[in-house]
C-alpha cells in the first residue's frame, strides 16, 4: 500500500510557482486510448478466486502486491509484485507497487474482488512532474481505473480508499491478510481489526493470517492449462538463453571472469524474452560447481572445465523455467567427467520415472537417490563395510548424501521455489496428481579438496534438472528439447558452434 520511504534529496529544485505549475499542466493533445482488452488470464484468475471465496466464505481478504524497495537514497530495486497478488488477480510483471487485491465478502454468500491501486495522475497534478518515484513524466504512464477494470474483469478503486473500505463494517466481517508483503498495510489491518473489536487475541489473528498464506501457497499446487502453457514459453525462452550461452563459451574462456560474462548473456535473453531472471543464476565452472548455489559467479572458465549452468527466465506473467546443464568447456567429456556425467543422467532417469499419479513426491528423490546411493558404492566411496541397504536406511545410513546434500525436486511455477508454504510433511507425502510441475535434478559434486575420493574425481560437480509436467499416466518432461545425454550434450554444442 505504501513503498518504503526513500530518504530526502534537498539539492533538487523544480519550479513551484502557479503560472508554471499552470504552464506545464497545459498544451498536451487529448489521449487517444483504447480501453485496455481483457486479458487471456482474467477469466483463469477469476476462477481461482472463486475457489479461495469458498474456502473463506464471509471473510475479508487481503492479497498485497507489495510496494517499492529502497536499494540506497532515491533508487529503488526493480518491483516485483507478491506471488500470491499476481495470481489471484492476474496481473503479472506490469503489476504497479503499492497495488492490493481484496476479496469482500457479499451479503448473500461468495466474494466481490476488487482492486486497490493508485491510477495515473492527471497533468495538472504535482505528481505528474514532481514525483521521481511515481510520476509520468519520471517513470511513465500508469493505467486508469477503467484501464484494470477491463482488462481484469473486476473492480478497481484508489488505494487512498482502502484504509476506508477495510474500516466499513469491520466488526461484521473476520478479516485475513498475507503478513510478510507490505508491513504498513498489514500495521493497518492489524489496527482495524483491534478497532472493531475483532475476537481472539493478536496472536490467533496472526495464526489465521499465516494459515492463509500457506492456503495460497498451496493453491497454486495444480497448474491449469493456461498455467501450463505459460511453463512452456518459460522453457523456451530458457532454452534460447541456453544456446547463447553455449556460444558464448569460447569468449567466456578467452575474456576472463567468464562466469560472469556467460550470466551476463543469460541475464541479456531473459530481459529480451521475459521479466528477467527467475532467481540468481548459477555460472559455475570447474570446481564451483560443488557449490550447490553458487551465484556469485566471480570465477574463469577454463578448457577442460564443466561448467554447471542453473538458471530460469521469469516471463511476464511470473512464470518461471529452472534448468540445469553440466557442459564440457571444450565441448567434449573427459573420461572421468562423462562417468560422473553418467552417473547423475542415470539417476534423473529414475527420477523422471517415479514421476506419475499415485506415486508420493518423496518417491522421486528416493529414485534418484537409490541409483546415486548404488553407484556411489560401487565405485567404492562409501565407508569400509557399508553396505547399500545400510546406506539407504533413512534413520541410520546416509552415507551417499555427502556428495549430493541437496533434495531431488522442487514444486515450479510463478515462484522457483512454488507451494514453498505448504507444511513440509504434505509436500513430500503428498501424491502425485495431474497438472504438478515440479522439477527433478539429481547431482553429484566431488570437491576439489575432497579426500575420500580418486583425485581424478576431484573439483567435478555434475547437476542435471529438468522441469516436469506430471499427467494421467506419468509425466511429460516440458525441457525435453534441450539435450541431456552426455553424447547428446555434445552434438548440441557442436550444432550451436556450427551456426555460430
Ligand atoms: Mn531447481
């Protein structure tokens, strides 16, 4: 509802006096706008909505979208509206700061949606020339309110009026909202709710508060088909992003820092073909690569190297790809390295396997592991006389978890890190059902100072993850087009250099 306070400039002038205020108020032509066409989500979001109006029935609820953040003095960080916001109302990266989506309760059951928001000033406001952080002539047009009306298909209103709306009838209503966006809104519902004399006490409210996030969290656990469709463009565009990538590897080596140049031109194709990056992208090369989150992306890529690339571009409706590939530098495996190689793709294999109706989330990593687990014994690295079943235990052996610390999948969709609210014992014991996309990716990593195993292992680190879309009777890999195969791998970098 209100962005962060950004601390005051005192060096900057603009003119105050009437006649230019009145000057620069006048001589623009009338605009000539279309109203905003309705958008292919809004029937989707309306949907959703109407879902969570039964879970809640007679409640007031409070869906953020959150406001700006300083980064330092009068610069901002790039604003990126709340999950939960941008899928209920169906907005996505044009979502403007300091928007809220309330669902009101009507009289005789069900929910009236509206939209808080703060509509385009008019000329000859101060706003329009004044405010660096919201004006037009600053940082552009916003849309009016007929503008969202059309376009989302519900109500939209002044974010001045909410403090009032929520005031209206409070007592009569029980009232929610998503805590952890915007702190000045929630301080807001927050003193309404004491206002109005509102039953339980604080910290009951704050428990339905937090219960309902983790409903919303939770809803977004089966995508629907336009939801689906979104992943697939997410996946493309990753796609691309990962073949420049790997024609950018020569100049990466020859450059220096080629970490950050090969996140560089990632960052270039999910800025052309979408809102940005999902997450901080992962360019680890040689032995960074053993660091499971290495983003800092600081190091050379060399000859010889793997590099592990983990990255997903976000498009504009906030759906988001996680891809991982394990690329030789040189564009041909060592050896030692496709073994490694091998190893991991022959547990993704087991992963993508588990992966349909009937089976437990938790049966995919189970997969993965059972082949890292049986591998990683033959090879010898497990301790002197553990066997593969002690290892397996789950209470008592774990042995094998020391070269791949992480879990196998992840829920996927407008966050990287999807449904992250659900109780932790639902997500993994949930079942499988149709519409799930989640991710699958098994790794192996042998750090370069490693002792318990063969030198020649040492400093490779191998990730493989693709993102799946769970159906009737298994699961369609929506990344099936790029090249996982060690060989595959290798003809796909050829192919890229050949028409580079
Ligand atoms: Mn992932």
């Amino acid at each position: 509802m209100t962005s962060e306070k950004q601390a005051k400039a005192s060096h900057r002038g603009i003119p105050s006096s009437n006649e230019f205020r009145e000057f620069i108020a006048s001589g623009w032509a009338t605009p000539d706008r279309e109203p905003t066409p309705r958008a292919a989500v809004a029937d989707h979001a309306a949907r959703r909505r109407a879902m969570l109006s039964q879970q809640f029935p007679g409640e007031r609820l409070v869906i953020p979208a959150g406001g700006l953040k300083v980064r330092s003095n009068d610069t901002d960080y790039p604003f990126r509206p709340h999950t939960a916001f941008a899928h209920l109302a169906g907005l996505g990266a044009h979502t403007d700061p300091d928007s809220a989506l309330v669902l009101d309760p009507k009289p005789g059951g069900g929910h009236h949606a509206i939209l808080y928001f703060r509509p385009l000033a008019p000329r000859d406001s101060e706003e329009f020339y004044a405010d660096s952080r919201h004006g037009e002539f600053w940082v552009g047009p916003r849309p009016s309110i007929a503008d969202r009306e059309s376009e989302l298909g519900i109500s939209a209103r002044h974010i001045d009026s909410l403090a009032d709306d929520l005031a209206k009838d409070a007592a009569a209503a029980r009232m929610r909202v998503v805590r952890t966006v915007d702190p000045r809104l929630t301080e807001l519902v927050d003193s309404v709710r004491t206002q109005a004399g509102a039953t339980g006490s604080e910290q009951e409210r704050e428990e339905a508060d937090t219960e309902f996030a983790r409903h919303l969290s939770t809803m977004r656990l089966i995508k629907d088909e336009w939801e689906v469709g979104e992943m697939r463009k997410a996946v493309a565009a990753t796609h691309k992003g990962f073949d420049a990538m790997i024609a950018s590897l020569p100049e990466a080596v020859r450059k220096g820092r080629g970490e950050r140049w090969v996140e560089g031109i990632f960052g270039l194709y999910s800025r052309h073909e979408g809102n940005g990056v999902g997450y901080e992208s992962i360019c680890a090369s040689g032995d960074h690569a053993n660091t499971i989150h290495w983003t800092k992306n600081t190091g050379e890529v060399r000859d010889g190297d793997l590099i592990l690339i983990d990255c997903g571009i976000e498009i504009d409706s906030l759906f988001t790809a996680d891809i991982t590939r394990t690329l030789p530098v040189t564009g041909r495996f060592t050896d030692v390295q496709r073994r490694i190689y091998d190893a991991v793709y022959e547990a993704q294999q087991a992963g993508l396997a588990a992966v349909k109706p009937g089976n437990k989330f938790s049966d995919i990593h189970a997969a993965a592991n059972a082949v890292i687990a049986r591998i990683l014994h033959e090879w010898g690295l497990l301790p002197e006389g553990v066997t593969l079943e002690q290892t397996l235990d789950r209470e008592k052996g774990g042995w094998h978890r020391r070269w791949m610390v992480h879990g196998t999948s992840h829920h996927l969709g407008m966050d990287v890190h999807d449904c992250q609210l659900m109780l932790r014992e639902k997500y993994m014991d949930s079942e499988l059902q149709p519409g799930m996309i989640l991710t699958v990716e098994p790794g192996l990593y042998f750090k370069a100072d490693d002792l318990r195993v063969p030198a020649e292992f040492r400093g490779i680190g191998v990730r493989i993850e693709d993102d799946v879309l769970v159906t009737e009777d298994g699961c369609e890999n929506l990344s099936a087009a790029m090249p996982r195969t060690s060989q595959e791998v290798e003809e796909w970098m050829a192919r890229v250099w050949a028409n580079a």
